[in-house]
C-alpha cells in the first residue's frame, strides 16, 4: 500500500493503482518492479506537508493494488482502463504507479483529456519501434492520433528520431526543451479544459534518477520536475508516474512517490481553494 493512502475504495478521491508491465522496455528492464518500489521508499516520507497545511493521510486516497500484467501490452492496457475508469466514474482521480509508459494509454482513455502534459526524456512520438506498434517509445504519439488529444506537451524531452522531431513541429505538440523548464508556466493555457499528467521519471537528469530503463543526460533536475507538477496538478484529471525499476538504490522511486504526493497535495489544495470561494 502507498503510506497514507488508508481510504475505503468507496469514500476515495484519489486511487492509486500499479501497472507493473515490463515487455517492450527497449534498454534495461526491470519496470516490473516500479510500483513495488515506489511505495516503499515512500514509506519514509513524514504525512504532513508545510506548504499546503494538509495531511496525506486526510486526502482520502485509496491504494487499489497492482494490476498483474502479462503478455499482450493492448489487452493489459484495455483492462487497466477499465479499473481506471471505474475510478473516473467514482469522481476520483486516477493515480498510476508504472511499469512501463505503455500504461499510460490507459489512463488518458480512462479521463479523456484535451491536454497531454508529459515530463519525459524521449518525445515517444513513433509509429513504432522494432516493429512494435505497442512500444513505450509509441505513447505520446498514441494519445494524440489515437486517444483524442488534442494537445501535448512534452517537457524535458531532449532526443528522438528525425522523424519524431518533424512530428513534433506540428501545431498539437509543444516540446519545452531541458532548459526551458525551470521558466515554463502553464499560465490560463489549461483553462476550462482536462488535462492528464504523465511523469516518466527518465525526464530527470539520470544524476538524480539513475533507475530508469533509458536514462538520458542533461535532463530536469528534481526541483524543476516538482514545480511542473505543482504547476499543472490543480488542472489535471488524472497522474501517473512510470518507467521506474530496481537498477539503483531507490533514487528513482524515491522522487517519484514524493512527485506523486506533490501532485496530489496541489490538487487537494487547489480544489479546497475553490470551494472556499
């Protein structure tokens, strides 16, 4: 279970729920082991947050478990969707622990969003990938010709092909480079819409998350990645953080149960802020 995450799955606005899947991680693998991960070295975080004044434990977040995967990556997806979903439908928000980012289709068909905000290393703009039209390296392209995005923006994205950089010069992608981030403010861009985050940990410099299945130099640092979730959680409808496995001494999994608890922090705080007014 993710500390603090104690609420009936009945009374919940936020669930949590892990995807371990680990078949088309294209370096080094071990995504199976990301949930497991994160929830543990997440046990050392304290419950109550300064910022926001606000306890986790108070955020009425439920841990629904792992999902087991196996071996056909579309049919896992379809049925994470669907947990996912009947999480939406609760009027939660659907917080998924990866695995790889293949599993981030299935929250983005669970919420439905006009807007993809993605912190990731890779532009994950292919067709496919060694014939794998189910790669990871395939999502973002997914969520926009295939899932009914109508915008994504990928942060922190710093290498791809050739031709994921001629994708990514269309009107419906806005790539905000490593050192743009630190500046990069969403202002009113996501007003009146839905917006689903999406954290692949490889955006961080590998300095700092060395535990990623394609690290990448010259990424974010953690502070940067934190603001950006502070920054477009009060607007998201859905979160997850993917692409963490055991290949360090918990770094990585480290920084993204703390980015999760970041997330859910800000959109609790927003959400109480709105309706004080």
């Amino acid at each position: 279970m993710f500390p603090g995450a104690t609420e009936s799955r009945d009374d919940a606005a936020y669930v949590v729920v892990g995807a371990p899947l680990d078949i088309s991680t294209s370096f080094r693998p071990g995504t199976r082991f990301g949930p497991e991960r994160i929830r543990r070295f997440a046990r050392t975080f304290d419950d109550y947050d300064r910022r926001t004044g606000l306890r986790f434990s108070d955020l009425r977040v439920h841990d629904e478990g792992d999902v087991h995967p196996w071996d056909d990556a579309e049919a896992y997806v379809e049925w994470v969707s669907g947990t996912l979903t009947d999480a939406v439908w609760d009027d939660a928000v659907p917080l998924l622990l990866g695995g790889e980012h293949t599993v981030t289709a299935a929250g983005v068909e669970a919420v439905e969003p006009d807007v993809f905000v993605c912190l990731d290393a890779h532009l994950d703009l292919r067709t496919e990938y060694d014939g794998n039209e189910w790669s990871h390296a395939t999502l973002t392209r997914r969520v926009l010709d295939e899932l009914g995005a109508e915008e994504a923006v990928i942060v922190g994205a710093r290498t791809g092909s050739e031709a994921e950089w001629d994708r990514a010069e269309d009107d419906d992608v806005t790539v905000v480079p490593p050192e743009g981030a630190a500046s990069w403010d969403p202002g009113d861009r996501f007003d009146g819409r839905s917006v689903y985050l999406s954290v692949d940990i490889d955006a961080a410099d590998p300095a700092f998350a060395p535990g990623t299945g394609t690290p990448e130099p010259f990424g974010l640092e953690p502070r940067e990645m934190r603001d950006i979730v502070r920054a477009v959680a009060p607007h998201a409808d859905g979160f997850d953080v993917v692409e963490v496995n055991d290949r360090d001494d918990g770094q990585a999994a480290s920084l993204s149960g703390k980015l999760l608890r970041e997330f859910v922090f800000s959109h609790a705080a927003a959400g109480r802020s709105a309706a004080e007014r």
